[in-house]
C-alpha cells in the first residue's frame, strides 16, 4: 500500500513538472521583455539622433576629407552593428515569446511537451542569454558613442539649434555692447582733455589735435552700426524655425547668415583695435610736444 502512495505521489509530481503555469510564465516573460525593450529603446533611441547628426554633418558643404571627419565616420560606422545588436537580441526573444503567447492564451496551465517542449527550452536559453549579450552591445555601443562625443569636442564640432545659437550671439553683443561703452568714455575723456589743454578752441593747433577725436568718433559711429546690425541678426535666429540646426566644425562652410553674422563680429573686433590706436594717437600728439 505504501509503495502504492509512494508510485501516485513521483507520478503526480511528473505530471504537474510536465505542466506550465501560463500565469507565472505570462509575468516572468513579460518582465524580460520589457527589460530588452527598455536597453534597445536606451540605445536606439540615441543611436537615432547620432544617425541624424552625422548623416548632416557630412552633409555639410567643406571639406570632410579632412580631420576629425574620416574617424567620424569610421565611429560611425562601428555603432551600426552596436546598436542593431540590441534590437536583435530582443527580435529573437519575440519570436519564442509570441509563440507561446499564443498558445498559452486564455490556459491556466500547458503541458510542456512536443511543440511546446521546444519552444520553452528555446525560450529558457533566450531569458538566460539575451539580455546579457544585449547588454554587451549596449556597452560596446556607447564606448563608440563616447569615442564619437569626444572627437567632436575635440574639434569643435557641434550642432546648434537657432535659438542655442542666438543665446551665444546674445552674450557676446553683451560684451561687446560693454566694449562700445569703453569707447564712448573714451572719446568723451579726450574731448574734456582737449578742451582743457586749449585756450582757443578754434586755433589751427586744437582742430589738428582733434582730428585723432574725430576719427575716434566716426569709429565709435561705425561701431555702433555694427552692433545695431548684430541685433537684427539675432532677432532672426530667435524668431527662426526651431529645427533648423546650424553646423560647426573645421573645414565646414558655415551657412550663409551664419557668415555674415561672424563676419560682423569680426568688424567689431577690427573697430575696437583702430578705436584704441586712435585713442593712443590722440594723447601720444601731447607726449611728443614735452
């Protein structure tokens, strides 16, 4: 009799081993798969903009023969199987996992056997294995990415949006808005310095001092014409489309109003040097006559 209950117990154990809870098998299954589909989401997600700004970037009229673009695009191209490594690793565990998706709708249990046997050892390997080896690409792909970033920074290669763009025009017409300042006193200061240094201020000797002040101030006119213009270029880029993304780097050919924008920095530099020889020019006359 013992041996009897003994048989019916190892019996039923068989059986209810050779059956599958769909339940658990449903939470378990579905826990891995949100977890590959959150690393390939991590990665594609950002392979997705890399695949956008490089795609541009070597688009961009310049020479991209040249450094840093040839490594830009070896890095590139090592990313690809990188990042589509994450998303074939989730494939595969989809493949088994809506296989017994739909066998094990609306069942409590299932017998692991034939057909289902194969799919749930299949599916046992693909949980054991997949999210590891996703999680390699996953590294591999952002030490590439990293690599990328860095090369970039390295020379200055970078992506601006108009309004990124017109947030760095804005600062330096601050600064320099501060240097037009500086100018005004100047020339003021060396207005009340000739005043003072002539009785007669219609004397041959005052009109020759102060053609150095003149100029200074038809500088100084100049100068501010040239910020008036730096604000009407940043108007533009402020109110520009949002999606419209502006390139830098070495070799590049910077877009046209993108030019005449730097262009105009570069008038305000080349004007605040000659508003400093004229101011020099002004006091170095009275250093002469000692």
């Amino acid at each position: 009799m013992k041996a009897l209950l003994y048989l019916i117990i190892i019996i039923t154990s068989i059986s209810c081993a050779s059956r599958i809870d769909t339940a658990a098998w449903n939470k378990e299954a579905e826990e891995t798969r949100v977890q590959l589909m959150r690393t390939e989401s991590e990665v594609y997600g950002d392979f997705f903009k890399l695949r956008i700004f490089h795609s541009d970037l070597m688009q961009m009229p310049g020479d991209t023969s040249k450094k840093p673009y040839p490594s830009l695009e070896r890095l590139f191209v090592q990313s690809i199987p990188e990042a589509n490594g994450t998303v074939i690793q989730r494939m595969i565990y989809d493949t088994t996992y809506f296989a017994l998706k739909k066998i094990t709708t609306d069942k409590k249990t299932i017998k692991n056997e034939g057909q289902v046997a194969t799919l749930y050892s299949r599916y046992l390997h693909n949980k054991n294995t997949l999210p590891s080896l996703q999680n390699l690409h996953k590294t591999g792909y952002f030490e590439i990415r990293k690599s990328y970033q860095d090369t970039c920074q390295d020379y200055g290669v970078r992506r601006l949006g108009p309004e990124e763009y017109a947030s760095m025009i804005n600062g330096r017409i601050t600064t320099w808005l501060d240097s037009l300042e500086l100018v005004g006193r100047m020339t003021a200061q060396a207005k009340n310095h000739l005043k003072e240094s002539f009785a007669n201020h219609k004397s041959p000797e005052y009109f020759a001092a102060y053609k150095p002040v003149s100029e200074l101030e038809a500088l100084m006119k100049n100068f501010d014409s040239i910020l008036m213009q730096l604000q009407n270029s940043l108007s533009r880029f402020e109110e520009g489309n949002k999606e419209d993304f502006l390139y830098f780097g070495p070799h590049l050919r910077p877009r046209m109003e993108v030019q005449a924008t730097e262009d105009l920095f570069v008038q305000a530099r080349i004007l605040m040097g000659q508003c400093r020889e004229k101011n020099a020019e002004y006091y170095k006359q009275f250093s002469n006559k000692k």
